[in-house]
C-alpha cells in the first residue's frame, strides 16, 4: 500500500467547480488585489476565531513580524519564545530589530513550557511567543497568568492551528483569545490552505488592527497618503476567494484530522518504543502534523519509505541551533529537552480523508520495524 505524507487532492477535487468558478467571476471584474473578496474573507475568519478584528496579509511570516510591530516591539527588546518552531517564527522577531529568547519546552506536550518562562524574564522582556506546535494549542492559561503577572504583550503563532480551542470558564473558545493578537499562515499544506501564499493576523485591539492595515499598504488609510512608510503586504483577491471557499468546509475537515489522530492514539499506543503527543483535557487541537518521537528516526523513516509510507520531519534542527542565529550564542545542551524532542520527531500521513485502513497499515508496518530492531 502507498500512503503519500500529504495531498490536497481529494479536498481540491470536493471545491474545484466553486472555485473555478469564482475565480472566473474575479477576472471578469478584475479584481485582484485585496478588495471586496479580502474583506469578506477577513470579516468570515473574525467571525470564525470569534475575535473583533482580522487583518488579512501575504503570508504567515509577514503576519507574525507585524504582530510583533503592531505592539510596539523594537530594537532593544526582548521576545519570550521556543526554539522547536518552524524558523519564520524567530525570524519575524528578528526583523524587529528585538532579541529571541529561547525558553525550553514540555517533555510532553512538546509546545512551551510555562514554568521555564519567568527564569528568562528581564527588565528588556516585553512578550510571550508561543506557537500553536503542530496544531495544538499551548498552555495559554498558565502563559497569561505570566504575562499579567510582568504587564507583557502575548502573541500566538498560531501558523499551524487554526480553528484549535481551548476549554476555560465552561466554555470552549478559540485559541486566539487568549493572546493579544494572533498570525495565521495559509501555507498550501495548512490546515486552511490557499493556493499561494496568504496569512492573517487576528486581535480584538482597534489600535493593532488600525496599524496592520495601514503597514500593509504602505502605512496609507487613503490613496497615496501616507503616515508612516509601510510595505505591500496585502493579500490577492484570488486566494480570498479560494479561502472563503475553504473555510466552510474547515471545522468537518479539522474533526476527519481528530478523528484519524484518534486511530493513531489507538494503534499506536502500545507500541513502547514510541512517545506520542500528549494532549491535555483542556483542549482541542487541530493536528495539523502527527507527530511522534522515536530513537533513530533517520532508519525508521527509510523502513517506512521502502513500505510506501510517506513521512516528513518538523524541524530537523531547533532554530537555536541554526547557524541563521549563531549569533545569539546558543550552544548544544542550551535546551536539552527542545534538542532531544527535535532529534527524535518524525511526522506521520495527516490529512482529512486519509482512511482507517491505512491507519492500520501504518501502525502494522511500525509494529513490523520494532518487532525487527
Ligand atoms: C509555526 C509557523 N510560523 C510561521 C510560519 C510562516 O508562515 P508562511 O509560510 O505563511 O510565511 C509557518 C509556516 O510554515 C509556521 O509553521
């Protein structure tokens, strides 16, 4: 049996005729840039992280720097965030001008640990960083509790996350309510995927909406006026429309991806020899990756190549060990458990339609790989 790692075909076939045909209708009227399809997308996506404002943008790296610039972040500053991300993450912070802190992460949950954050916490410290890993979301009550206690700002990266929930107060609520504002990436591959690139960054803050959408088009509210420099970052109608499209469709896909992380928590937790996420009561994730730990990972993931299994690995090397950011100092050991979770990660087939039975097969050929090594 072959089970590729991703494929957009099937949830590409179920919208093809809509989208063609909205595409079509954008050409006709020439509307490519932003316009009615952006702003109806922007209003849909508030409405759907239940926060009062989206700004929509040209991708999630884009989205996350803005983030950081919308709340003052500048040269000076320090960044709370983890080093087990994907690099746009430190990146963003990066350009800034502010310094990314590294704090460790969980053993278990492999997203933030809240208790390591008040140790990096410095008079320079003005916020919190964490990222919605693989689509489940951090522990935010514990990071806010923090941010309150030291007046900083929190930022969630919520790339890989979008329509993941949190439990508190009796409730399950979006995760982009607990932080002050948020960035998506609409990435193909993301849960929410556009055919390009795209992003958006939600908040409930008038003040941080007012200034994304003004730095998005050239610091400008009105044509060729223009407050602050700013940059193009605006996003394209076209894929507005495609994830207005999408979108509708991103709740029963987000419950098909639960649903086949729940046959991978069934076949494969017995298994000794691999660690699985640990998700906690409290929420909801998205699984935008199956991740799971194992020791050589470079030989289990060529025994499954060979079986026809495809698999990725999200991230090979954690970013304080990048040599894009030597020059923050940071040496092997730094975060033991950020390094041994990034050495052992290896990323299973997800997607909405992928079927029991090779789920099934999946876990067989594990079995078979433990039972020969
Ligand atoms: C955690 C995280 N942050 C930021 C980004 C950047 O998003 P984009 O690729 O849309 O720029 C990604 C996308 O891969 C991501 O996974």
């Amino acid at each position: 049996m072959q089970v590729p790692f991703f494929t957009l075909k099937f949830q590409h076939e179920q919208i093809k005729s809509e989208v063609f045909r909205k595409i079509e209708e954008l050409y006709d009227r020439t509307e490519f840039v932003y316009g009615k399809t952006g702003k109806e997308f922007e209003e849909n996506f508030a409405l759907f992280n239940e926060m009062a404002f989206a700004c929509a943008i040209d991708n999630g790296t884009t989205g996350v720097e803005l983030c950081l610039r919308a709340a003052g972040i500048k040269q000076g500053d320090e960044v709370i965030t983890v080093s087990n991300t994907f690099i746009a993450t430190v990146a963003a912070i990066h350009f800034t001008g502010a310094k990314p802190v590294f704090v460790e992460a969980d053993a278990n949950t492999w997203n933030m640990d809240p208790a390591k954050i008040e140790e990096k916490i410095i008079p320079a410290t003005k916020a919190i960083l964490p990222v919605h890993l693989y689509g489940q979301p951090a522990n935010m009550i514990e990071i806010n509790k923090i941010a309150e206690k030291y007046n900083l700002i929190v930022i969630g990266d919520s790339a890989q996350s979008v329509g993941s929930k949190i439990f508190y107060n009796e409730e399950w609520k979006s995760t982009s309510r607990f932080a002050d504002i948020s960035s998506f990436s609409f990435y193909p591959g993301k849960n929410l995927g556009a055919c390009g690139e795209a992003g958006m960054i939600v908040t409930n803050n008038s003040n941080y909406a007012k200034f994304i959408n003004m730095f998005r088009d050239h610091g400008s509210e009105e044509k060729y006026i223009h407050d602050f420099p700013g940059k193009n970052n605006r996003i394209d109608a076209f894929q507005s429309a495609i994830l207005n499209i999408k979108l509708k469709h991103l709740d029963l896909w987000n419950a098909q991806r639960r649903q086949v992380a729940k046959w991978y928590f069934d076949e494969l937790g017995s298994i000794e020899e691999i660690q699985l996420p640990a998700v906690p009561d409290n929420v909801l994730p998205v699984h935008h990756l199956f991740v799971i730990l194992v020791k050589n990972r470079e030989d289990f993931q060529k025994y499954l190549a060979e079986k026809g299994v495809g698999t990725a690995l999200h991230y090979k090397l954690p970013i304080h060990l990048q040599k894009a950011f030597h020059h923050l100092n940071y040496k092997k050991g730094d975060l033991p458990i950020t390094e041994s979770i990034v050495e052992r990660n290896i990323s299973l087939p997800m997607f909405p339609e992928l079927t029991c039975e090779q789920v099934k097969y999946i876990a067989k050929t594990i079995k078979e790989y433990f039972c020969k090594n």
